[in-house]
C-alpha cells in the first residue's frame, strides 16, 4: 500500500467561511467605529481653548489679519519700519497705560505685533488703520490706538492686550 498525499481542494463550505469571517469583520469594525471615535473631543472644544497655528508668510507688509483663538478675536498686524519706528519714539510717561513697544512685541520680531481685536472699553471691535496714530480707532466711543495697540486718546482704560503666543519659525506663531 502506497503512501499518497492529496491536495485539498477549495470547497463551497470553505469559501463560504471564509466570505462570513470577512463580513462578520467589516460588521465589528462598522460598529466599533463611532464609539472609538466619539473618544476625540469635538470641534467646539478643540477651539475653545487649543492653540492656533497661524502662517505669517502670506501677510503683507502693512495689513492687518484677524482670527480667532478661545472665541475672541486676535489681530495679527505686520507693521512697517515706519510704524515700528513712530512706536519705539513715543515717549511713555506720556500714555494712559505706559507700556514700551518693546514689552508688546516679541524680541528680533518687531514687525509682527499680536493684540486681541476688542476695545477694553466696552469691547467693540476697532478698525485698523484709523486714527489719528494710525493704528485702531473704536468708531463706537472713539478710543484711539497706536501702531503698537497702546491707548493713546479716548475712554478705554487700557493698551489692547496681548495674548499668550511665541514664534515657532520665522514665519509661523502659535497662539495659546
């Protein structure tokens, strides 16, 4: 008696096994899909307190960019030489809320200045570019600010704040 070994064929039963193991698979993976997503927060929590990434490379010299970090809006203003130089000069002892522009602006960017884009009179938004110094002028009560966001006439009582950011590159900041 001779010693064979066959080759099992594919049978019927074993396709059909094999279809009801890949089927019973997509459906488990189907069901787990929402409950392992639904573990990442949503997107109103990620923009209420994530930080912001922003690309300054884009920004012309002189505009002014507004966004949003935590719900409240940021202005981004790439300042000319001009502009940085009329707010290095001020002197100020003469100012409403004494701050130099060097304590407002990050050190070797004095180009880039990043306020939050609310009155701190009532919070009405300013509008850039206006004024009388050329930085922001609340047109609702008629605060005036600088190039640098500090008040410099009108009823707000302080500089225009400046939120917790740093540079990660020469041209990108991250905000919070």
């Amino acid at each position: 008696m001779a010693d064979t070994i066959t080759a099992a064929e594919p049978t019927r039963r074993d396709f059909l096994y094999i279809a009801t193991g890949a089927v019973g698979a997509v459906g488990v993976a189907a069901v787990a899909w929402p409950f392992i997503s639904q573990m990442q927060p949503d997107a109103a929590t990620i923009a209420a307190g994530a930080p912001v990434d922003f690309d300054l490379a884009p920004v012309t010299e002189g505009a002014i960019v507004k966004l949003f970090w935590r719900g409240k809006l940021i202005f981004v203003r790439h300042r000319t030489k001009d502009e940085i130089a009329s707010a290095e000069k001020v002197d100020v002892n003469t100012l409403p809320d004494p701050q130099p522009d060097s304590a407002r602006v990050k050190e070797g960017h004095a180009q880039w200045l990043v306020v939050y884009g609310n009155c701190t009179h009532l919070g009405c938004v300013p509008l850039g570019h206006q004024g009388h110094y050329e930085g922001w002028l609340c047109p609702c009560h008629g605060s005036v600010f600088d190039t640098s966001g500090r008040i410099r006439q009108g009823p707000a009582p302080t500089n225009l704040p400046v939120p917790p950011y740093k540079f990660v590159s020469d041209t990108k900041i991250t905000i919070g």
